[in-house]
C-alpha cells in the first residue's frame, strides 16, 4: 500500500514536532499534493513553494524562521524518499537543487 504525502510524513521517525508538521502539510495541501503519492519532487516542490514565498514577502523578520525550517525539512525529506524508493540520488539531487535556485 502506497502512503500519501501527508501520511507518509506522519511515520517519519523521529517524528517532527506538531507545528513543523502542520506547516509542511499546510504548505503540501496548498500545492494539492496531499494525497499524492510521496516522490522527492512533491516534497522538493512544497519546499520550493515556501522558498518562493518568503523570497517575495523579504524574509526578513524572525517569525518566518518555521518557514524556513519546514522548508529545509521538505527538501530533507526529499533525499529520504528518494532513497526509501530507490530512485537515484543523483536525480533528486538536481532536483532539489533546481528547485532550491529557481525563482
């Protein structure tokens, strides 16, 4: 049985504390991604999504550090899934980082 996005961040061990969760599936649910299936690009999207919005807003103010925390943990998980699938890790590697310079 295949896990959603939204699922399969809930059995992530450790698990991530409630507000980050919340943020991550805020910003997944935004995107329509949280039924999905779980692949690094979804999750390297929704990471993207949040780069994107604090890059237009100026992120300069200290209330965004759980945006930019539950960014870095989508792109972090991003790397998980690709290894929990076996897709290279090359592949998500560009992604990712595609995702991360692209405005």
């Amino acid at each position: 049985m295949k896990l959603s996005v939204a699922e399969w961040l809930k059995t992530r061990n450790p698990r991530a504390p409630e507000n980050l969760l919340a943020r991550m599936n805020a910003e997944i649910s935004k995107l329509g991604l949280a039924e999905s299936d779980v692949t690094p690009k979804a999750l390297a999207d929704a990471g993207a999504s949040i780069l994107r919005s604090l890059d237009e807003s100026g992120c300069t103010v200290r209330s965004n550090a759980l945006d930019l925390l539950s960014a870095d943990a989508l792109f972090t998980y991003a790397f998980e899934a690709a290894a929990d699938s076996k897709t290279e890790i090359e592949e998500a590697s560009r992604y990712v980082l595609e995702r991360v310079t692209t405005k």
